[in-house]
C-alpha cells in the first residue's frame, strides 16, 4: 500500500471514528461547521439585564492598599448560604473553607463539588474523612490527554434564589496562592452571569467536558452577551475554543480595538498571534505593557523574547515587558507565582478568566472569563495592575 492510500484510509477512519462517537442526528451539523464552514462568531444568548450591574474586584496582593483576605470572603459566603453550594476548583487544600463547606452540609444545604481529576489524588489526602459527607466528583478522566485539565476555579452560592452569589477569577483554593502569589477574585450577584455559570457548571456534571462539549448542539464558546441599563456590557466566554471561535480571538480583536493602552498581566503567554498584536499596535503608538511570570524566561513557553527582540529591534519606549513573581519566598523557599489572568483595553474594558494564554487555555481546557465594560471595573484592575506594576519597578528591563 502507497503512502497516498494510507493517508486516504487514515483520513477516512477517522471520520468513521467521529460518526461513530457522536449521534447521528448531531454529526452533519458537526461536519458543517468544523470542516467546511467558518463558525458564526455570536454568543448563544443576547440578554438584557433589569439589574444594574453588580461586580466587586477583590485583590489579595494590592501593594501599598488593603488587600483583601479571599479565605475570609469565601468562608462568609458559605455560611450565609441557605439552600445550595456548587464548586468547581482546580486546586483546594485550605482547611478553614473545608471546615466551613462541612458545617453548611450539617444545616442542610447541598453541596456539589467538581475537582479537577489530574490533582484527584492530592485532593483526597487532603478531603479525607469529609469524602463521606460531600463526595467529590472528578472533572476530567474521560479525556485521554496529559494536556487536558478542567482549570475552573468559580463557586455558586444559593444559585437561583435571592441573594445568589458568584465568585471566580484567577485563584486556586491554597494557602501558597493566597499568602504568596498575586491573584484576582470577583464576586457577582447578577442573575445572567450566574445562570450562563450554572449551564457550565451542569455539562461538567453530565461529562460534557473538554471536547466533549462540542458533542452538544447548543454549546459555542460565546455564551453570554449581557447588557446592562447604565451601557455596561458583560461577555461570558468558556474554553474549549475551536480555530476561529475561540477566546483567543476575542482576546485579539480587544488588542486592535486599543487606541490609546493596552495593559497585560499573565502566568504565561505563548501564543504567537497575541504577540504580534501586541507589537503591531507598540508601532502603531499605543502603550503597550505586559507583566510576566519568571516562567516566560524560559523561550518553549513564552512569547516574551519575541517581544524583547521586537521592541529592541524597533526601539519601543512604549512596549513595556515586566518579570513578576520571583521577588518573594516564604519560610521554607517557594517562590510565588504571578497569577493575574487579565487584559486591561485603553482603561476601560477588562478581559479576565481563569487561562493562561496558552494552546492549553483557549483549546483544551476547561476555563471561564469575562469580558466586561464598565469605567468602575476597569479602574479597579487598572489600580490593581499599577500597584503590582510599581512593586516591580526596580526589576523592569529585566
């Protein structure tokens, strides 16, 4: 057999393969838009809110302001919930909120809690004797993929009811990342928001996670385009993306959208397409700054040399690339990460979620982010950005 006909009975099988996996009543609109189409770029929902909108910025490394406690914020959350509790973390080792999450179990709410699987078997050491009484279920072992990880970090409190709350962002439930390393928290009340959560929340449930969520009909990154009464405007996204239709093209389209700044501030960022926006529109005159993790010193993972060569090349005053992180270690010498997963467009729109801006992020993972409009909000990450930015001064040029 020549390579030509393997090639052909390869291609063939893997489209039996994916007949087979999917029902039949599915498959044609899959092939539609994954082969031969563009996907529509629309959010599955286009809501008005009769709400104002209701977001608060909580920042537990806020140099030179208060920082805020997020064991204390989510361990009040869960004692004042009255009927349901929904989880789905990444990571979680801090006693205080286990503690918590089991007295409101006593009293009678319901707690559903969705673990990541590839971190099942240090969670298990750690939930011990409270398996029995709120059982985890582990997000993540139908997927054959190293790669692959559901990296939510988001809690439902009284979902549906009054007085429901959200709270997600950038942070994992422990206690190095909330003594040593700079994160985002948000906590929401709005209605749309936590229901556009709340339908992640169930696929996960249901195994649709991952790729699988393409084996649903109604599943698009895009979840939610969300207007508020003042002009606000808030954009719920999910990864898994898929080529076109995927976080990172929005995250591309704010970029050239920047008239004035663009500021960033990231774990790692690899993507290839993200840094040459950020170089275009430096030549074009837009201040451009970015915050790294020491991580991106390392070239396979990161796109910052790229930068560093471009901005020498081209000698850009404006296009700031700043190391965070490595400034800080505790009493047995682990070093923190800089953990901040946000975009800040010309002071007033934010992009913030959960992903690291990377292959794994936008189209493997499990992940959430906003997309939010709002002069308030924008100012609260901006000051936030600038705090951390000002710690960094004496370690820029690095």
């Amino acid at each position: 057999m020549n390579k030509r006909k393997i090639k052909t009975w390869l291609i063939a099988a893997n489209f039996l393969l994916i007949a087979l996996a999917l029902p039949l009543s599915q498959f044609s609109n899959w092939f539609s838009t994954n082969i031969f189409n563009d996907p529509t770029i629309e959010p599955v929902r286009h809501l008005t809110s009769e709400e104002a909108l209701d977001l608060k910025v909580y920042d537990n490394f806020a140099h030179g302001t208060p920082a805020q406690n997020f064991q204390k914020i989510l361990i009040e959350a869960i004692d004042g919930a009255q009927r349901e509790i929904k989880i789905a973390i990444y990571a979680f080792n801090i006693e205080e909120i286990k503690e918590a999450l089991l007295r409101a179990q006593q009293r009678g709410v319901k707690i559903t809690l969705l673990y990541a699987h590839v971190n099942g078997a240090a969670f298990e050491e750690f939930w011990d004797e409270a398996r029995e009484k709120i059982p985890p279920i582990y997000i993540g072992g139908n997927i054959p993929s190293t790669n692959y990880s559901m990296h939510h970090k988001f809690m439902l409190v009284d979902p549906g009811q009054p007085g429901q709350k959200l709270y997600t962002g950038s942070w994992n439930w422990s206690y190095l990342q909330e003594d040593l390393d700079p994160n985002i928290l948000l906590e929401t009340g709005n209605a749309e928001i936590i229901e556009s959560y709340g339908r992640e929340f169930q696929r996960l449930l249901e195994n649709k996670n991952g790729f699988n969520k393409f084996r649903l009909g109604d599943f698009r990154p895009w979840s939610d385009l969300i207007d508020f009464p003042d002009g606000s405007q808030v954009e719920v996204w999910f990864s898994p993306g898929r080529e076109r239709y995927s976080i990172q093209n929005r995250i591309l389209d704010l970029i050239r959208e920047s008239e004035t700044s663009i500021d960033v501030a990231n774990t790692i960022v690899d993507s290839t397409f993200i840094g040459a926006a950020l170089v275009s529109r430096a030549l074009d005159g837009v201040r451009v700054r970015v915050i790294f993790d020491q991580l991106n010193l390392a070239p396979e993972i990161s796109i910052y040399n790229y930068l560093q060569k471009r901005k020498d090349l081209h000698g850009l005053d404006n296009l700031e690339l700043i190391i965070g992180g490595q400034a800080t270690a505790n009493s047995v010498g682990q070093y923190s990460i800089f953990h901040h997963h946000n975009l800040i467009v010309d002071e007033r729109v934010v992009l913030t979620g959960t992903a690291n801006w990377s292959f794994g992020g936008f189209f493997l993972n499990d992940e959430n982010f906003l997309v939010i409009r709002n002069a308030n909000v924008a100012a609260e990450f901006s000051k936030s950005f600038d705090n951390y930015l000002d710690y960094l001064s004496p370690l820029k040029g690095m």
